[in-house]
C-alpha cells in the first residue's frame, strides 16, 4: 500500500523557486512517502519538475485551491469559507492520505482542520511566526488599520486548527511562547530542516581582503538591513554582500549610494539555496536584522556553516532563546554598533574563530540537518501509531538524495546504451554567413565529440552546404533542417498562438530524430522551440547565452528613434521567460551573462566559454616590432563594434599598419573613415578568413586593438590573449567593464583616436611592457580560455545532464578531442 501525505501550504512555490528557497525533502522528511499531494491556498504557476526535489522519492501531485479573499469571504466569515472547505474536503477524500501535514496555522491549517474532522486523519501543524508578535504585535492599528485588521480576523484560521491539529510544531523555541498562552494540547519545537548536503564546514578563518561580510535577508520592514548598510561606512577595507528582495530593495540600494559605499555592497536578488550553502564558508562574518521572534533559517545555516554572526537586539520584546552570547554577538540596531562589532571581529583572530567555532558546535547539537529530519521523522511515526496505523503502515527513514533514491525517468524509447547518441541542435545563425565569414571552429557543435548523430535545426531561412560545416559536428554524422520561424509581422508580435504550428513542426522533427539531449543557441527563437520540445519530450536541454539581452539589446536600442527594433527586442521577452523557466543548464558565454541569470532568477547556470578553435592557436614567441609595425583588429562592422577611433588612431602613427578583419554594414563607413584621416594606404580591409588561417595569423602581429560595446568579451580578443598579443580595448560607453578585462592582460582606453593612439605609442616603445602584457595576457588565457578546457567544460556539463537524466554509464559516453583529420587520417592508415 503506497505511504500517502497530503501537505497543505500557504506559500507560492514559484516565488521559492525565484528566491532559489528549494530544500531537498522538506516536504518528505526522511523520504518516508511514496506519495504526496500538495494543496495550495494560494494560486500559483509553477513547473512541477522545479519543486520535485523538495518531495524526495516520492511521487508528487500538486493542485491550487486558491481561498475566498477577505473581501470576498466578508473578512473570513466560516460560512462563504464553506464552498472552498467542500472542494478541500473532496480532494482528500479521493487521495485518502494516512497523514495532513500544514505549514501554519491561518488558511492551511484551517482548510487541514476541517479535512482532519471529515477525514479521522492525523493532522500535524507547522508554525512559521508567533502571530501575536510577528504580526498583531508589529502592525498598529493606526495607520495600518487594514492590515491589522486581516490579522485579527486570522484568528478564525488559528482558532480552529489550535483546537484540532494533533501536534503542533514551532519553528523555533519562542514559538512555544504562543503555544502555551492558547492552550495548545501539545507542541514541540521542530526547527525546519535545512539543506542536508551543501551546508560546509568553515575550516579557515584567515581574513580576506577585502574582507567578506554575508548578509541573507528578505528586503521587508521587519529585515530591513539598511543599518548593516550604513555600518560599512566605518568598515573601510570590507565588503558587504546581501542576498535577498523585498519591497525595500530599490531603498537599500539608495542607502548604499547615499552612505558612500555602492561599490563595496553586491546585491544578489535570489541564489539556489545549494549555491547559497556553499557559499557561507567563504565569507568572514554573517550579519542580518531581523526583529521577528525567532531564529531566521538563514542564521542558522551560517550557525552551522561556522561563521561569527552579530544581530539586532529586537526593538520590542525579548529575544529568542537561541541568541546566546557563546556563538551570536547582539547589537543596537545603529551603523555604530555594528560597526563596532565587525571591527572587533576583524581585529580580533581568536575571539573571531572562537565565536564561529562555538556556533558550529553548538549548531550541529541542535539544528544539524540530520537531527532536525529526524524529528520530524519520530513525530509523524508517533502521530501515525497513536491513529491505530502502525501495524499496517511503517515509516522507513531514508535520508540520501533525490538522485540516488528516485526512480530512473527514461524518456520514451530512448535507451542510453544504444550505440547511436544523438544531439539536437536548435540555433538561430544562418550556417552561410559563418561560411562566408570563416568561422568554422571544429567540434563547435559536439564538444568532445560525445554525440555521433546531430539534428541541427535553424530557426531562420538557410542556404548552406552541409559539407561547410561537418567540421563543426565533429566526427557526427550530421543533418540539417530549415524551419524559419514565423516573422514578428506574421506572428503579430510573436504570439505564442501564432507560433504553434512552427512550435508543432519542430516538435515532430525532434520527436523522429529521438534526441538523448537538446542544445539551443540563444534563450530567443532558439530557445523557445527548444523548450517547447523538451517540454513535450522530456529530454534534457542545454542553453547557451551569447548576448545580454537586457544590456546588450534592450539598453542600447533606445525606443526613440529605434522603436520598432526596441518593440522587437522586448517581445523578445516571450521567448526568454519560457527559455529561462524551462532549461536544464543555462550557459553564458562570459561573465556578465551570470548577471542576468541571476536577475531572471535562472535555476542552474555556470559561465561557459565559447569553444576556440582547438588546433590553429599558435603562441606568439618574438616581440621585436615589425617595420612598419602591424596593428590587427578583427571586428563585425557594426555599430556596437565600430572601430572608426582605432582607424583614426593611425594618423598619429606614421610608421603602423592596421589589418582590420571583418564585415558588416558599416563597411563602406570605415573605408570612408581611413581615406579622409588619410591613412588608406595603411589600412588594409579583409572581409573574411577562414578560422584556422585567422588563428595562425594572430602571432604575426605587434598588437590587438578592437572596440565593442557589448557587455562581455569577444572570441576573437580572447584568441588574441591565447597567442600572447598585447591587447588594447576600448572602456564601455555605458555601464561596467566586462569582468574578464583585468589591468594585466589588457589596456583600456576611451574611445578616441588620441586614448588609442597614446596606448599603442606606448607599447611601441617600451619592448618590456610590451612583452609583459603579452605573456601575462596568455598565462591568464591559457588558465581561463584554453581550448581544451573550455570544450572539457561542456563535456562535463554534458555529462551531468545525462546522469541526471538517465543514470548512464558514463564510460560509454567518453569524449574524443582528436580533429577530423587527425580521425581521418587514422582510418586511412
């Protein structure tokens, strides 16, 4: 008989999923139910694949029961509550669970109460607040009246479950407080159970510099770090990270800005809670303001992490019990007062360990994962044997993870082992421009050569040789579709109902090809027919990003008088927010890109160099200058990369050449440009070179210099550091430098003809640093860029998709880094 648990909540899980608040097994402690439905009071739209993780094993349902509003209900009146308890009640009569569990006491408790007394079902209640404090006790009546009026009126929900609910079952110990004074018949103190995996000890407590200080917190009136904020003022050599939203975000960052300190404060909206646990050991100290009656989840983790924390003294009332001076240092909620407390920290080594050495201990004996699930485990087991159940339904604990306990999901008739592995392929270029533009880079499409079929789909109309481009597949065999999608005039606006027979078509293409794992190229067109078809086919997909859209496009396409580019643009946005919510793996191209996932709250994204060209990068071994001295620039000639100043730069150096690689529809421009500076004659334009001659080209040349306004670096500059070239950039008109542009690889200059001109100068005559920069340029190059590297990344990832997919054997899908000749040539011989 299948262990089923009806868990009724209160909460948005897509706004969990936003936050990255995704808990493994939170609502299956110990993996005891094969089976659980959860019931939401509240309407949500959220992938169920998202949240499978925080049910373990178990197979999980989920159904929104959205509860009348207060106005609707005429300020919760029991009898227009009366339809909504029915259809409640319904739905666990046919789901017939052996256990209710509700996280709080207002409408999901309410709603488990009136199931319990229909159902003869054991009921255990969560509380996440004390109600008295957190909500009655923090709002007046006076301005606030509305508000306050809704929490009063909760006390219908609180009434009712009080009375009910078998157990009920604080978060933190001053929740008993409430217990207590409403005659609670029996309450223990079960803290929520964290992260049971990525939760790492911290081991070193040497500073850093600048030191690190982490602060977790919802950006609300009752968390309100802006005191923490103001306190760096006085931490001068610190940095202070806060990850967390709310309707103060806007607010604290004008704290920051207003207190001086914007560049030391890194506001993180949301974080995988995986990411986050990671991370707190490598920070130096945890600070948060919190004046809720209880210990947040947030500190505990950095309890057990090991973390010297300093928090608020709470303005009113006293302060949870868990604040004990042997592992919390409390403060006055002032900038002085932390600030003071940080500093004594930082000067402090042993007192610094020894708080964060004592919290740990201490955390681990009382909030460890393990403990914590347990409890909840011994409860639910108590709850079940006193319902008379125990002989017939037996709990059996299992604390490993959701990849090791879950049922293998293979998608349809696709077997893992067979010999054919197959890659779809979704991509937005037109294969004939790369052609004509030389860009061929081998294995681009099947790094490692892991896939010997690939299916590769354009969403836009081609014209191309499959034979151009074999390279790209590798040793694959490949095959090539054309299925343009419908135009932003034909789709009006790219409606999605408009879109649905092209969506229709891509899927049944994918469905006969019977892919293992889908790439797309861009979260735009690409994208959404990717997730459309991984959507109906259940396949892994794989997404990479080589723009960023909200700077790279919509920031620099102004709606005036570019409105109809920037309406395209924005439309763009049905294509991102399916891409986003839908893919597997999201893979920047550089840095920046991790920016904007973490703005649209991506699940899981790692940066993922593009791959270079494996063969042809030849390090550069001489600096002694050529004569006349040779200048290279390899540059789309287009507005955001228009290298007009670098053209004009050449008239301040009479004994330069500049070779300019490239085309684009300012072409013409640019011709124009180097015959008016009068410089025609050593300005030397070549439209296009095939990637492999590029690449040996590269060391041949005294110096890079290339302009781009895009927010991330080019394939072609970092082939230029690979080579060892001294590299000369233009800073960004708008908005920060790509992170990747660090003073010892490359020189920045503003974007005229006399910063460029000074810099090249410069380099031409002083051979030294010349040099410097460009051996520093390929050390740096070869650690971050390599080839090799970069392409082993993608297998790994690859890899992980697989597995988590699959479960296959991964010495079956070992990678091949041999080139097509060095294939071929085996087979001859």
């Amino acid at each position: 008989m299948p262990k089923r648990l009806l868990v009724i909540i209160p909460d948005r899980l897509g706004d969990l999923v936003k936050k990255g608040e995704i808990t493994e097994r939170y609502y299956n402690p110990g993996n005891v139910f094969d089976e659980i439905l959860i019931v939401k009071t509240i309407e949500d739209n959220v992938d169920i694949k998202l949240v499978q993780k925080m049910a373990g094993k178990a197979h999980l349902q989920m159904v929104d029961l959205p509860m009348p509003t207060f106005t609707q209900s005429l300020g919760y009146q029991p009898w227009l509550l009366r339809h909504w308890v029915n259809r409640g009640i319904e739905l666990a009569r046919q789901y017939n669970p052996q256990l209710i569990r509700a996280h709080s006491n207002f409408s999901a408790g309410y709603l488990a109460s009136k199931i319990k007394l229909d159902l003869n079902v054991p009921l255990i209640v969560s509380i996440h607040t004390q109600p008295d404090t957190d909500y009655r006790g923090l709002t007046k009546w006076w301005p606030d009246w509305k508000t306050r009026l809704v929490y009063e009126r909760y006390k219908v929900f609180e009434n009712l479950t009080n009375r009910t609910a078998d157990w009920i079952l604080p978060v933190y110990d001053s929740g008993m407080e409430y217990c207590k004074k409403h005659n609670v018949r029996r309450a223990v103190t079960c803290y929520n159970a964290l992260n049971p995996t990525y939760i790492l000890p911290k081991e070193d407590y040497e500073l850093h510099s600048p030191i690190r200080i982490l602060c977790v917190n919802r950006m609300i009136a009752c968390k309100n770090p802006d005191m923490i904020i103001r306190a760096m003022k006085y931490v001068p050599n610190a940095e202070l990270t806060i990850v967390g939203q709310g309707e103060l975000a806007d607010y604290e960052k004008q704290v920051a800005v207003e207190s001086g300190v914007a560049d030391r404060i890194h506001f993180i909206p949301s974080i995988p809670n995986d990411d986050l646990c990671q991370m707190y050991k490598d920070y130096d100290i945890y600070s948060s303001h919190v004046e809720a009656w209880g210990i947040g989840k947030s500190t505990i983790e950095a309890l057990l992490v090991g973390l010297p924390v300093v928090l608020n003294l709470r303005e009113s009332g006293a302060q949870p019990i868990e604040y004990t001076p042997d592992i919390i240092q409390l403060v006055p909620n002032t900038p002085e007062d932390f600030a003071r407390a940080f500093n004594t920290l930082i000067a402090n080594r042993a007192e610094r360990e020894k708080l964060g050495r004592n919290a740990r201990l201490i955390a681990e004996q009382k909030w460890s994962p393990q403990k914590a699930e347990s409890h909840f485990v011994e409860i639910y087991q108590q709850a079940l044997d006193e319902a008379r159940t125990a002989e017939t339904f037996s709990l059996t604990p299992s604390m490993q993870g959701m990849d090791a306990a879950r049922n293998l999901r293979i998608f349809k008739s696709v077997d893992v082992k067979e010999k054919s592995k197959r890659l779809l392929v979704v991509i937005p270029d037109r294969l004939e421009d790369l052609v004509v533009k030389g860009e061929i880079t081998e294995r681009y499409y099947n790094p490692g050569n892991l896939f010997n079929e690939i299916l590769l789909l354009k969403t836009i109309g081609d014209n191309v040789d499959p034979k151009l481009v074999q390279k790209m597949a590798g040793k694959a065999h490949l095959q090539m579709i054309d299925l343009p999608m419908p135009t932003f005039t034909q789709s009006l606006g790219y409606q999605p109902w408009l879109l649905e027979k092209w969506v229709k078509q891509g899927i049944d293409i994918a469905t006969q090809f019977n892919p293992h794992l889908i790439r797309a190229h861009s979260n735009f067109s690409s994208g959404y027919l990717a997730s459309k078809i991984k959507l109906a086919l259940d396949v892994p997909l794989v997404v990479s990003l080589h723009t960023q859209p909200d700077v790279d496009l919509r920031m620099y396409t102004h709606w005036w008088p570019n409105w109809k580019n920037r309406l395209v643009y924005e439309r763009y946005k049905v294509f991102e927010n399916l891409t986003n919510q839908t893919a597997d793996w999201f893979l920047p191209a550089y840095d920046s890109g991790m920016e904007y996932c973490k703005k649209h709250h991506i699940k899981r994204a790692i940066t993922c160099y593009n791959v270079l060209n494996p063969t042809s990068i030849h390090p550069k071994q001489n600096y002694q200058l050529h004569s006349p001295v040779k200048i290279l620039c390899v540059n789309r000639l287009i507005p955001w990369k228009n290298p007009d100043m670098i053209i004009r730069a050449m008239k301040l150096l009479p004994n330069a050449e500049l070779t300019i690689v490239g085309q684009g529809e300012l072409a013409e421009y640019e011709k124009q440009v180097a015959l008016e500076a009068g410089v025609e004659d050593r300005i030397h334009f070549i439209p296009s070179i095939p990637n492999d001659d590029l690449c040996r080209m590269y060391k041949d040349f005294d110096i890079y210099s290339s302009h781009i306004e895009w927010w991330g670096i080019g394939k072609s500059t970092i082939e230029a550091f690979l080579t060892g070239l001294p590299v000369v950039l233009n800073q960004r008109d708008i908005g920060p430098d790509p992170v990747e542009y660090t003073p010892d690889i490359v020189w920045l200059v503003p974007n005229t003809a006399e910063a460029f001109a000074e810099a090249f100068t410069k380099l031409i005559e002083n051979s030294s640093e010349r040099e410097k920069l460009g051996r520093n340029a390929r050390k740096n190059a070869e650690e971050r860029w390599l080839p090799r590297k970069t392409e082993n990344r993608f297998v790994e990832i690859y890899h992980r998709a697989l597995q988590e997919t699959y479960n296959v054997d991964l010495s079956e899908w070992q990678p091949d880094f041999r080139s097509l000749k060095e294939i071929n040539a085996k087979e001859v011989i």
